[in-house]
C-alpha cells in the first residue's frame, strides 16, 4: 500500500489516513474543549429541564454509526471554510471562557464539530453529521438572557389559559400577572413551572423522532412545530388540575411529591400526544403499514466500498495550529484569573435623602435574591409625601456570568401583573460631567394604576439600553480589562391624572440629582 503526500493534500484509498486525521483533530478538539464540556455533563447531571442531555451524546453517536455505510460511499473531500469557522468557535471559546459564560462555550464547541466535518469531508460529510451536531446544540443550557424572556413568556401564556381551564370548572379565580389568586390560596407560576422543562426534552424526542420517520418533509416539520403548542397546552392543564386540587382538598397538593409526580404524568401525556400524532398520520396516509415500519432504525446493509478522501494536509496543520494557540491561551487564564472586581462603595451608603426626598428602604423576598443571585442591590423610594414619589433600584455584579447577570426590567415587569403599553429609547442632559443619559422609558399599566419606569445599564462607566448589546460588550472588556462588572438602574413613577410631563420631568430631576452619586457605586 502506497501513500502519496504533497504539500496541499494526501490522498488515500482506504479509511486509514481519514480515520488518523479524524481522530487527531477530534482529540485535539476534545482536549481544548474539555472544560466546557465537563461543565456541559454537570449541568445535565443536575438539571431537570436539561436531564435528557445525557443521553444525547449516544443518540447523535449511533445516527453517525448508522449511516456509517453511506458516508463511506462518498467520495469526501477537504472544504476550506472548515478553518475560519473552526477560528470563529476558538474565538467564542477563549472569549466565553473570560467572561465566564457557560452556554457560549458549549455553543462554540457544537460550532468547532461543523469547522471540523468541514476539515474532513465537506459538505458531503457535514450532510450526516449536522443533525447530531443539532441535536447536542438543543441540550446545550440557552444563555441566561434568553432563558429569562423565554420563560418569562411561557409563564404568563400557562397563567392565563391555566386560569381559563380551572374557570371552566366553575372554580372564582383572579390572575394578576404569574400569580393565580384563589381566594385562600394563591398559585404563584414560577419560573420551575414555565413549561420549560417539558419543551427541552419533548422537542430533542420531536426531532428524533422526525428523523427516523419514512415519510416526507411536511409531516416531520408540522411535528417539530407542534411541540411548542403541546408544551403549552399541557402546562397549562398541568396549572389548572393543581388548582382544582387546591380548591377540593387543600394547599398541601400544590407542593411535594404528589406536585412533581404530577409533572412527570403531565410530560408523559405529552409525549403521548406527540406519538399518537404520528399514529394519525398512519391512520390517514400509511394505513398498510405496522407502526414500527413507519420508522428506519437499523443499519444500513454493510457496504464493500472503502471510504477514499482528499484531505489537505496543510489545512490540518493549520486547525491544529490554531486548537494549540487557543489551548495555550486558555492555560494562560486559568492561570492568570484576571477578573479583580474593582473598589466601589456599598450601596447601604448610599444617600438616604436625595432632593430634599427621604427614602424609605424596601428588601427583596429571599426566592427573588435566589433567582438575581446580585452581590449588590438597592431598592427604595424617595419622597417628600405620597405625591413625590420616586422608587429606585439598582442592583450590581462584580462578575457577570450565566445565572448571575443584569436582565432586562421587560422580562419582570408582566410577572407582576403590569402591561407595558409603551417602550422607547429617550436622552435628556444631565449635570456636571454628564452631557446625557440616554435611557429606555416604558409606560406600564395595571388596573386604573400607570407607572412610567426609566431604566438602563451601566458597565464601567458606560451606558446601554440594550441588554444584548451590553451582553456582547463584555468580550471586549474581560479581554482588554479583565473585568465583567456592571449595575442596572430602574427609577420609576406613578402617573397622576394622566400628567405624563409631570411625570418625565419628576423622573429626569431625580436622575439628574441621583447621578452624581453614582461613580462612587458603579466604577467607572
């Protein structure tokens, strides 16, 4: 057997130099990696929305093996734009691995997988290896932004039609945002019970399932697309068979076993419903057919080709060449730890009269210091009498990172009941040094009460109003800074007798005399 190499590429025709190139940039890809993926089985070990991630590995495993024959047949070859995506998830790795977020990292690891099917085969190969890739990128733990307007939305849609089902039964209830009010008891939706943990493992089951399945394109995305209403739908039912429970034998059905049992009863009636649509389907177009024939679980026959590629050589080395830098890097900051949170004082120092407005001091309920988990915060309201009034709360990070992060007010706000009728961007000057704050103002609403809420984040001196923006800004920072500091700020006003100037100009003088004290609280 003969080998022939040259400087661009080294073809062979059996699977051996294929299968050396493939094992060495998989290691080296394991290796630099290792650590978001030892935190990645963590999370699955511990979460119950994440618990199925587990399992994922082999499933994706045995797509790959099962189409092993298939992927032998193709003549593979090397595709340039391997590199630059595999520099780009490098890129994401060392800039997650400074400011500490988590589900970046796995991402950049499910990105690094496509740089390399790329590396090895091209298109040809990425074709049987996406799916998998798909598959771990869904049990990877969405990034805390997201997962807060993803379930904060879930929260209110189960509230409501959870509410419209126990009202059906004629049980008197009253919904004020997540909170289901009974009368002697009062649901409260809480994040746990957004439906979450029934969307993430029911759409990796969809997708699987859809994968397998002999039929067309149509019927397998009208099943992916019907986990979404599904989850909510049995979330919601979930929601109002417990307050049926708490209206016929009492409070203690809402909590303990008997409220995680019913949990599992509402996800497997779930996934019932997932399958018995897939029956339908066999009812209607596939009547013939035994349900296990809908279905292509086994091997491919084995096949009497052997694999033959073209890889380039040069762009082996060059991705191992990159994986080696990163890896260095990476040492280099675990090493180095270069996050120092800066000095700042506390925010117990902060004025207690502002304007001539006394401030009366609020704390915030221990499950909400569990879910903001902030090394810092302040919460008040300021006035002179009930017609002056002016709340304000900031809270602050020394170190930003997946669970421990600033969010935006947008996210709470309809929890607590309040509609937001208005949002939009406004600046006004401020004084001193300030030349203007540029804010987000909403106008929100519940019952006969307004509120007009200014709100905006400050990072190292710097202001946004978009919380992504803000997000993204903390790469560059823990790079060229080492840090990842940041606070929100939220000033907030009753609206009287629909005086909406009155209102902006109570709210821009307090912030204009409250900004001074800033720097002194949030490092520049």
């Amino acid at each position: 057997m003969q080998i022939n190499y040259s400087y661009k590429s080294a073809r062979l025709d059996d699977e051996s130099y294929f299968i050396k190139c493939a094992s060495l940039l998989l290691l080296s890809v394991l290796l630099v990696y290792s650590e978001a993926i030892y935190g990645l089985i963590i999370q699955w070990w511990t979460s119950e929305e994440y618990g199925h991630g587990l399992f994922m590995p082999f499933v994706a495993a045995y797509i790959v093996w099962q189409k092993r024959d298939q992927i032998s047949e193709q003549p593979l070859s090397s595709n340039l734009t391997g590199i630059p995506i595999l520099a780009f998830s490098l890129f994401l790795l060392v800039g997650s691995t400074l400011a500490d977020i988590a589900s970046v990292k796995s991402y950049a690891f499910c990105i690094a997988l496509i740089g390399v099917s790329l590396l090895l085969g091209g298109l040809r190969l990425l074709r049987f290896t996406i799916l998998p890739i798909i598959l771990l990128g869904l049990v990877v733990p969405l990034p805390y932004l997201l997962i807060s307007s993803l379930t904060s939305g879930l929260q209110l849609i189960s509230s409501e039609l959870g509410t419209w089902f126990i009202r059906s039964f004629g049980i008197p209830v009253f919904l004020e945002g997540n909170i289901i009010d009974m009368g002697t008891y009062k649901l409260q939706v809480v994040e746990a019970c957004s439906g979450l943990r029934y969307l993430y493992p029911l759409l990796s089951i969809a997708l699987i399932v859809s994968y397998f399945m002999r039929t067309g394109l149509i019927f397998k995305v009208l099943l992916i697309a019907s986990v979404v209403p599904v989850t909510i739908f049995m979330n919601s039912l979930r929601i109002a068979v417990t307050g049926v429970l708490v209206n016929a034998y009492g409070n203690e059905v809402a909590d303990g076993f008997l409220h995680d049992f019913e949990g599992w009863v509402v996800f497997m009636a779930a996934l019932a419903l997932l399958l018995f649509e897939v029956y339908i389907y066999k009812v209607f177009f596939r009547r013939k057919e035994r349900f296990a024939e809908l279905f292509d679980l086994l091997s491919t026959s084995a096949s009497t080709n052997k694999l033959t590629s073209n890889i380039s050589s040069y762009r082996i080395l060059v991705s191992e060449s990159l994986i080696l830098l990163t890896a260095v890097l990476l040492v280099y900051i675990y090493m180095a730890d270069s996050q120092i949170p800066p000095e700042r004082e506390l925010f117990n120092q902060f004025p207690m009269r502002i304007d001539g407005k006394n401030v009366e001091l609020t704390l915030l309920e221990p499950d909400v210091l569990d879910i903001l988990r902030p090394d810092d915060y302040f919460l008040g309201t300021y006035g002179r009498s009930r017609a002056d009034q002016v709340s304000l709360y900031m809270v602050y990070y020394s170190q930003q990172h997946d669970g421990s992060a600033l969010h935006s007010p947008r996210v709470c706000i309809p929890g607590g009941g309040w509609i937001i009728e208005d949002e939009q961007i406004i600046s006004f000057n401020l004084q001193k040094k300030f030349d203007y704050l540029e804010v987000n103002r909403a106008v929100i609403r519940r019952g006969e009460l307004t509120q007009i809420v200014y709100y905006w984040i400050d990072q190292r001196g710097v202001q946004f109003t978009n919380e992504y923006l803000a997000r993204a800004s903390l790469l560059k920072s823990s790079v060229m800074e080492g840090r990842t500091d940041g606070a929100l700020i939220r000033v907030n006003v009753l609206v009287e007798n629909d005086d909406f100037n009155r209102a902006d100009k109570e709210l821009q003088d307090f912030v204009r005399d409250m900004s001074v004290f800033l720097p002194d609280y949030i490092p520049s």
